[in-house]
C-alpha cells in the first residue's frame, strides 16, 4: 500500500507550499516528515519532491472505530448471547486453515448494502468441534458444515471486540481431513475507505453516481465476508459478483464468463486466484471505462477510470506495462496472473493499494494530463505505480508471516520504487528525490515514542499505526544501505533467491537475511540463473573478497538484526587528529533524558572520503568506539558519503569547521547528496546541543551559491520551520528577520528562474518550489509575475493555459482576495484535472480569509461539494497557514469523534493530522492544551496512539529549541545585518 494523506499530483507544490509557508516540506502518508519543527513525516508516498514531499500517508478506516484490545482477554470472554466464547485470544487458533474460498457477492448501488454467500474449504490440523474466524458487523447467518457425512446446522457465537465468529460443531472435525463450510451474510455498504465500501463521483451535468470497491488492509476483509483475515492464512478464491446490465464487475482475476439472473441482474464468474492473504482480495462493481496494453511477456494491462476521466489514463498504462516487463525480467520469476489492472477509485484514503491483478489507486495517483499535470506530478504518478506493482512480488508473492514484518512487504516495495525508475525512466532523476525519504523515517526516529522496524503489534489499531515512515522510508533506506554493503549484484541476487525460495509462503525478518548470506553456495549456484552463476564466477576470481569483509565471515542477520529490532539510529561522532580518526556510537534521540540513548549498539556499514582522494573508503563500526588511520594527513574528512547509511555524523573538535570552509569555497568537490545530508545533520545536531546554532547558521551561508535540488530544498527544510515556530508566538521582528535572510540567501536563485516548464524534472519541481516560496514570502518580483498570471487567467475565464509548474503560485496570490477565491473554488467544482484541483485546493487552503478556511474544512467533511478524502490536506494545510493555524486545531477538537470513525483509530490518516495540526507549537501553554485534549480521550477514542507521544515529544522538543537558541539566532540575525550594512557604506 501507499500511504498518502496528501494528493500524489501535488506532491512538490504542496510541499513546497508546505515548507514555504507552511513551515516546511513534508508520502505517505500515508506516510511526520519534519515532526519536530513542524512537518508530517507521512508523505507517502507517493509522491514526491526532494525531500520535500508533502505527501501524506494514510490508509485505512472502517465503519466502526476499532477497539484496541490486547492480545489476550484478561476474563473469560463472553459472546453476544451470553455464552461464554470458546477462545480468548486475537490471534486466530491454528487447528483449522483455509484452501479455497468459494464467493458470491451481490452489491445493491441503490440501496446500498450487499449480501453474499462463502463457502470456506478447511483443512483441519488437530482435531476440532470449533472453528474460529473473523467477522465485522456482518449479519451471517444459515451456517452450515458440508462433511462427507452429509449437510448439518453449526451454531454460531460472536464476539465483536477480537471481530470473531466460533462455528461450534456436535461432532468433532478429524484432524488430517478436509470439510467445507457455508456462511449466508450481508451488511451495508461501508461509509468509511475501508471493507466494502460505498464511493460516488458527480458528472459534467452534475449527476452523481455511486460505485462499490474494496479496500481490505489490514484488516478488513472481515467486513466484507467471513474469513480468516490474518496473513499467513493464504488460500485460493473463486469469486462471482453479482450486478445490473449497467454496472461492470472486476476482480483480481479475468472474467470467465457473464450468466443471466432472474430479475434482469447478471452474475460475473472470475478464475480462481492464486494461493495468497486475505487482506488482497479485490471487486469493484461500477460504470468505469478502460484502456488496455499486453507486456512483452504477455500479460493483459488495463487502467481503469469513470468514463469522463479515461482520456487520462494513457501514461499510466505505459507506465504499468514497462514497470511490469521489467520486474519480471529483474526478479527472474514471471507475474503469475494473466492480467493486471490498475484502477482510479474517485474516493480512496490512502495512496493506492496492490491487490493482486487489480491495483487500487487515488485518481490523483493514476490520472495524469500531459496539458495540465506537472513534472512533479508524472514523478509521483511513476512511483506510485512502481510501489504497488512491486509488492505483486514482494508482499503478494513472498508475504510478511505477521503486521510486525510489515517492513518486509513496504520498506521492499518503496525501495524498489526507486530501482526500477532509475533503469526505467531515468529522465524523472529518481536519485535526487531518494535522500529525503530517509530524512523523513529520522524524523520520527528520533523520538523515545519511535518503534522498531520489526515491532510486535496485536490489535487493528496497533497494526494500522505500522503504516508509518519507519515502516517504509526507514525500511527502504537500510535496505540501500545494505545492496551498497554487499554490492549491487550480491544484492540482485539474494533478493531473488528470497522470492524464489519463498514463492507463496510467509516468512519473517531471519529469511530475507539467511537469502542474502553466503549466495555463492554450490546448491544455491544449482539452482540459481545466469546473473547469479555469472557474479559467483567472478568473485571467486576476485579470490572472494567483497567491500567490507573477506570469504564468507559476513552474518548479514547479525547486521541487520541490530537496525530492524531496535529503534532508533545512530550518531557517529568523528574526531580526526593528525592521521588518527577516533569513532564513536550512540543513539541519535530528541530528549532531555540521556538516560534514553544507552543501550544501544549497531553494526555501522561506514564509508568516507577525504579532501585527498575520491576513492570511498569503508569501514564495519561494530563496536562503542573504534580508531581507523588515514595514510596521510587530510584537511577534511566527509563520513556517509552520498548517505547511503542510515546514520548521522558529527564532526567533533575542527571538523565542521573544516565542513564549512569547503563548502564556502569549493563546494562542489562534494556531491550534492554529501551537501544536502551536511545541511540535514548539522541542524539535527543543534537541537540534541551538540552544535550551536551560529556554527550552522555559519554553514547554510554557503547556499547562496548553490544550485541542485537537493541541498537546496534541504536547506529550506531546515531555516523555514525556524520561523514557522515564530509565528505561533508573537515576536514579528525577530520572525520577519529570518524570513528576510532566507529569501536573501536564495535571490540569486529565484532571480534566474524562468516561469516556464522547460527544463529536466530535477530543474522543474526546483523551479516551482523556489517560484512558489518567493510568492508566499512577497518577494516583489515574484508577487509582480505570480499576479500577472492569475489575473491573465481569471479574464480568459479560467481558459488561458499556464505553464503547469508555476500555477500553484498564481493561484496562492488569487486566493488572497475573496473575489479570487471564490473564482478558485467555482474552476475547483467543475474541474475534472485532479492535478489542477489539487492545487488549487492548496492554495485555497493557505489564504488569509479566515471564514474561507473554516467552510472549507466544514464542506471537507461533510463530503458534498468537497471530498471526505480531501480533509486531512485541508485541515494540514489550514493549520501550517499563520492565518488559520488556531482554526485547524479547533476543528481537530470539534470534529475528533466523527474523524476517528471515518478515517480510523491508528490510521496514517490520523497521525498525519495529528502531527500536521500541532507540531509547530512551542510555548508551555499550548503543550498543556494539546495534553488536556488529548488526556481527555479514552483508550476507545485514541488516548494510546502512537501519534499522541510523539505530538507531545515534539513540541517539548520545540519548547527547549526555542528556550536555547532564540538568544543566538537573534543575535547572529543582527551581527549579520550589521555587517551588509557596514559593507553597503
């Protein structure tokens, strides 16, 4: 899944917007991006700017807010008869398991419920008179058990809390045989993004019509029919969707054939599926149209879309099509289903959803308008179809045993987002974007309330908040580190034999590590292909030497083990003396407590270059501290080259003077990823204490010269949220200096853009972003241009075509008078370009207008006129705007209980506004009204969400960063005006 809070089209304005005004750039959501000085790190996904990506992760609701229980029932647990009911834990007994689910669906778009029929083969493993399964407000009833004996009645038992059904049987069901079960049920459509659910879409002409799909991750395929809705429990399904002549059914499969009902109504029967989870069983009933390609390899491709929107979908089919060509070719294992289809769901919580042979998206996700969509648009499109189909492998073909693997299925298929692009569509410049999801997953891991990669979790809540940047930024970014640890090849090939070897099964962390250790073995070469023999040939001829270790002396789990089963990530402090550099460790950890920080210990696959050579050096850091020697003496040494690992450097003693002093004068004898992440650490080191604030106040003068995407928006992510905090307090003149450097050190810069869309992807999203920050900032040439161009447009009637990546900032300035909002928001209601309402939706949001703001939030969640999946970037957005930051946090409090039931306790959703309404506090007062709220709520309602401690470690953290550093920004702010005057006399 990817997870967005946020649209996947407006990936880089938003952030930018974010970050520009906003406070800062923040997948995802739905991926907390800046959690600390104000940003969501959720950006899902899916989209993407630099680091910049705004993009919310989230997923998914239900039509009950989920209970979050514990494991076990502390009493015996009653059902809803009163009975006492026969199991008393979450987790699903194992005596029985599933093989082939026969399902007869029949959705009802008028009245807008459904009905339907399972019949459940079961093996049976010890012997048994209960079976114990999942069910979610689903009425059943006729339950019958179908055993070579002949057909008898099973009483049923429910209990709601664990979403449980025990089917108790008179006679004992024998272990080693095989029975059927057969359960009649029905429900309403859900009203929430999750289960079975109700969507709609209005036409040109204003005609609303409804459409029924599925969203079942994590756990909610309980809510559409009776199942044993846990991973590990794969199974075959054969499915059948009944339907009017009007409406088409799809499913995972192809069509087999269409047979006529009594009443005019058709039933549509697909091919059985292959063995796989419940949690990707996909149907769609709707009036959709669609485009379709076949692969190289012979696999049908079809993008589906409401009929007014398919002249839409063409990119995204190309993309489908060689995305999936080369994953075949990449993994050395065919797709194994005859088709793929990719649908535009009009309202869908998260990014998009890789159910097996029929991938789910936002419209936003797979919609793209080569006349209005952006460069940032068709990048974040290209990764959001990239993800889900390569969780076709990784996730449905090799599935996590558990939800506390879940990093196994996401950190994979973001990881992979990135590989595939680069070989696929290397003009989107995939490697520029790469860094800031790692910023982001530290974002959140730097905090005490961060969880391990690999994490336990038991109840729905617990399992939805696995949905988050750890799971899947700081997944795929240990997972870099590790194919640069082994090398590229030895990486291919240990993922492959990890696929190939566990081909419909589940596994856990130990498998992925075992397959990617000791890959030369003479029955792995057996089997292995080309690739594989070919790279074992040659290393043997290398005398079996790799990078960092020699033979076969590498324990990959033991690596590996210390990054996913500990939170957190380390600092490496360096000190280099003379020829002798000294190491140290220690967890990197945003806290007043150093208490917190002991304990822990990582194997630290280290890499460093020095001002005397190119060459990349590596270094194994196992231990507390450790000592390497340089042949000779350096003027500077550069740890993390290009941050391929998950860590952050300081550079003790001379060091970040030494930093400075290159980057002042030679700064491109770094790359600019080595730039981007010396601007990212040194500002994360100012807020633990160890650097002053001057001294990187010090190292950002040098962005005045610099021109590449990614130290520059990195550098905004750093100075902006500065005075985002300001102006949640009142200290204008201080808050008004900062902006005024900012805006200064970047000039030059936004003086040679051209407000156009020529350019490389890299040069176009940096264009918008640089455009879009001088017009929030009133940057007079900016405002003169931005002004011109909304005022051309507005006369043509809203005809006049702009260029694509500087609209969002014509648009931020027609939203700032309520005669161009309105005229906004009329262009908003009729557009059928999701990319261009998106931005629009943005803009609207961050206008000064504060009666604007609060119908908007209100029109968001009531769904009319404004989309229910549209509220958390609006309410996000209102609270980053310095006009509506109080208003945001009003509406989260007013409108909590309803929130929590649509969008779900746990969901990315959730924790994106959460952070998003409140992380860019700091004052003692505030913090105390964010805990009465919260404090208030009751286990049921949220109180032991993840997303709460790190809201509360956030602005504590604010509190101290302003306590400490407000005093030496003020100063340096002066002592810096006092030079350039002093210079202009």
């Amino acid at each position: 899944m990817t997870f967005n809070a946020g649209d996947v089209s407006s990936v880089f304005s938003q952030h930018a917007l974010f970050i520009c005004f906003t406070f800062t750039l923040g997948d995802f959501v739905l991926k907390t991006s800046q959690a600390v000085r104000g940003f969501p790190a959720f950006t899902v996904t899916m989209l993407v700017a630099p680091l910049v990506l705004l993009l919310f992760v989230s997923f998914s609701p239900s039509s009950g807010a989920q209970l979050p229980n514990q494991g076990k029932v502390k009493d015996v647990p009653i059902a809803t008869n009163g009975q006492p009911f026969p199991w008393d834990r979450m987790r699903l007994p194992k005596t029985v398991s599933p093989l082939h689910y026969d399902l007869t669906i029949h959705p009802n778009l008028t009245t807008l419920d459904f009905t339907g029929v399972a019949r459940i083969q079961l093996d049976v493993h010890q012997d048994t008179s209960t079976i114990v399964l999942h069910a979610k407000q689903l009425q059943v009833s006729n339950v019958l058990l179908l055993a070579p004996e002949g057909v008898r009645p099973l009483r049923v038992l429910e209990y709601p809390p664990f979403h449980q059904l025990a089917l108790l049987s008179d006679s004992v069901l024998t272990k080693g045989r095989k029975y059927e079960v057969q359960l009649e049920f029905a429900a309403n459509l859900s009203d929430s993004f999750h289960g079975f659910y109700k969507s709609s879409y209005r036409t040109r002409s204003g005609e609303v019509r409804v459409l029924a799909s599925t969203q079942f991750e994590a756990t909610f395929a309980r809510g559409a029919f009776p199942c044993f809705d846990e991973p590990a429990f794969k199974a075959n399904f054969t499915i059948r969707m009944i339907r009017e002549p009007r409406h088409i059914a799809i499913s995972n499969m192809p069509k087999v054939k269409t047979v006529d009902l009594p009443g005019g109504l058709l039933e549509d029967h697909f091919d059985t599926t292959v063995k796989m989870s419940t949690y990707l069983v996909a149907y769609i009933v709707s009036d959709f149209l669609s485009v379709s390609k076949t692969t190289q390899h012979g696999v049908k491709i079809s993008v589906y879309a409401v009929p007014e929107k398919i002249d839409q979908t063409a990119f995204a089919l190309d993309a489908a099509v060689k995305l999936l060509d080369f994953y075949d070719d990449y993994f050395d294992i065919p797709y194994p289903l005859p088709k793929q289809d990719l649908a535009a769901i009009p309202d869908f919580q998260s990014g998009a959803m890789e159910n097996w042979g029929l991938t789910t998206y936002r419209e936003t996700g797979l919609l793209f308008d080569p006349e209005k969509s952006s460069a940032s648009d068709k990048l974040g499109l290209t990764k959001v179809i990239a993800h889900e189909l390569a969780h076709q492998w990784f996730g449905n073909l090799v599935t996590m045993e558990w939800w506390n693997d879940l990093w196994l299925n996401e950190g994979f298929a973001k990881f992979m987002e990135y590989i595939s692009l680069d070989i696929t569509y290397p003009e989107l410049q995939v490697d520029d974007f790469f860094l800031g999801k790692c910023f982001e997953a530290m974002e959140v891991d730097s905090l005490s309330s961060s969880h391990p990669v690999s994490t336990d979790v038991e109840n729905p809540t617990q399992i939805q908040e696995m949905f988050d940047d750890v799971s899947y930024d700081k997944g795929a970014c240990i997972l870099n580190m590790l194919r640069d640890f082994l090398t590229p090849e030895a990486f291919e090939i240990g993922i492959i034999r990890y696929l190939k070897r566990y081909s419909y099964q589940n596994t856990v962390n130990s498998h992925l590590w075992e397959s990617l250790t000791d890959i030369c073995n003479s029955d792995d070469l057996m089997e292995g292909g080309m690739k594989h023999k070919e790279f074992c040939s040659k290393r043997k001829r290398q005398s079996g030497s790799s990078k960092w270790y020699s033979g076969d002396e590498l324990d990959v789990r033991a690596i590996m083990d210390t990054w996913t089963l500990q939170e957190g990530f380390p600092l490496v402090t360096v000190e280099v003396r003379g020829r002798e550099v000294r190491l140290s460790q220690e967890r990197f950890l945003k806290t007043d407590d150093p208490s917190l920080t002991e304990g822990f210990l990582w194997q630290i696959p280290l890499t460093y270059m020095t001002s005397a050579s190119n060459t990349i050096h590596r270094f194994l850091l196992k231990s507390k501290t450790d000592v390497l020697y340089l042949p000779e003496p350096v003027d500077w040494v550069k740890f993390n080259v290009d941050m391929s690992g998950y860590y952050m450097v300081h550079y003790a003693g001379e060091g970040w003077n030494s930093i400075i002093k290159v980057l002042q004068y030679n700064h491109t004898a770094l790359t600019s990823n080595d730039r981007a992440s010396l601007i990212h650490n040194i500002f994360q080191l100012v807020s633990i204490g160890k650097v002053r604030l001057d001294t990187a106040l010090e190292l950002s003068l040098y962005l005045s010269r610099e021109t590449e995407i990614m130290p520059v928006t990195q550098g905004f992510g750093e100075l902006v949220p500065l005075y985002k905090l300001m102006e949640k307090r009142d200290m204008a003149a201080l808050e008004n200096q900062m902006k005024d450097y900012i805006v200064d050190l970047f000039r030059g810069l936004i003086d040679r853009q051209e407000w156009t869309d020529s350019g490389s992807v890299s040069e176009r999203v940096l264009r918008s972003y640089l455009l879009l920050f001088g017009t929030v900032r009133n940057y007079a040439p900016c405002v003169t241009k931005a002004t011109q161009l909304f005022s051309k447009w507005k006369d043509s009637d809203g005809n006049m075509s702009l260029p694509v990546d500087v609209t969002t900032a014509a648009f931020m300035i027609g939203a700032r008078t309520p005669e161009g909002w309105d005229f906004l928001f009329e262009k908003y209601r009729t557009s059928l370009q999701m990319s261009v309402k998106s931005r629009m939706k943005s803009a609207m949001a961050f206008s000064p207008l504060q009666d604007k703001l609060k119908w908007m939030m209100e029109q968001s969640l009531h769904g009319e006129i404004m989309k229910t999946q549209d509220l958390p970037d609006v309410v996000v957005t209102v609270s980053r705007n310095p006009r509506g930051y109080k208003l945001g946090w009003d509406f989260l409090r007013a409108n909590w209980h309803t929130m929590i039931k649509k969008f779900d306790l746990g969901s990315s959703t959730i924790s994106y506004m959460v952070n998003g309404v409140t992380n860019q506090y700091s004052t003692r007062e505030m913090l105390d009204e964010v805990k009465s709220f919260f404090g208030s709520l009751t286990e049921e309602t949220g109180s032991e969400m993840r997303c709460i401690r790190q809201t509360y470690e956030t602005i504590e953290d604010n509190i101290r960063w302003m306590d400490t550093n407000l005093p030496l920004l003020q100063a340096w702010l002066d002592k810096r005006s006092h030079k350039a005057l002093h210079e202009d006399l």
